[in-house]
C-alpha cells in the first residue's frame, strides 16, 4: 500500500488450507478442480470488486518504531549476504540504542 501512497498496515495471516499438501495431483482421476477450489476461484473472479482505495498518507517515510515496521523486522529477511548483514546489525542496534535514549 505505500508504493501507492496509502498507509500501511499489517497483513493478515495468508489463507493456507493443510489440506492442499496433501492433494497429488497424479493418476487419472476425474475431480473438477474447479468445484473443488471453488471458494478460491470466485475470490479471484471477484478481485476486480476488492480493490483498496484510502486516502494518500499524512507522512512520507515510516518511523522505525511504528506497528508496521517493528512487526516487518520479525517477518522479513533484511540482509543477504554475511558481509550486509554484519554491517545492517550495527546500524540497527545504534538506530535502537539512539531511540531507547532520546525517546
């Protein structure tokens, strides 16, 4: 939603049935797959009436505290390589050492 201008929020969790790792999809059987994914398929016929639309956002940049962006460090990988994540380790800890004094 930023790249667009909105603010961000906290996905929810993705749906993710078990079920379907489970399904082999091998043999010749006859399942409909259609009928079986039916909640699935209509969601994605219906995308076109669930487009997200808000106002722009108040603020440009996001604060390194805010909701989104402490639950985005627990969720993502930030570094690649052992060199960039040696170096983004440092910067992180004194952006969190400077936040805990002056804040």
């Amino acid at each position: 939603m930023r790249q667009f201008g909105m603010v961000q929020h906290i996905p929810a969790p993705p749906i993710h049935p078990e079920k379907l790792h489970d399904l082999s999809l091998r043999g010749k059987d006859n399942t409909d797959w259609s009928r079986m994914h039916v909640q699935f398929v209509q969601e994605w016929q219906s995308r076109h009436h669930r487009v997200w639309t808000q106002p722009a956002c108040d603020t440009p940049h996001l604060s390194y505290s805010s909701e989104y962006m402490v639950w985005y460090r627990k969720h993502t990988r930030r570094w690649i390589s052992p060199s960039t994540a040696k170096e983004g380790y440092v910067v992180s800890t004194n952006v969190r050492m400077f936040l805990n004094n002056y804040l």
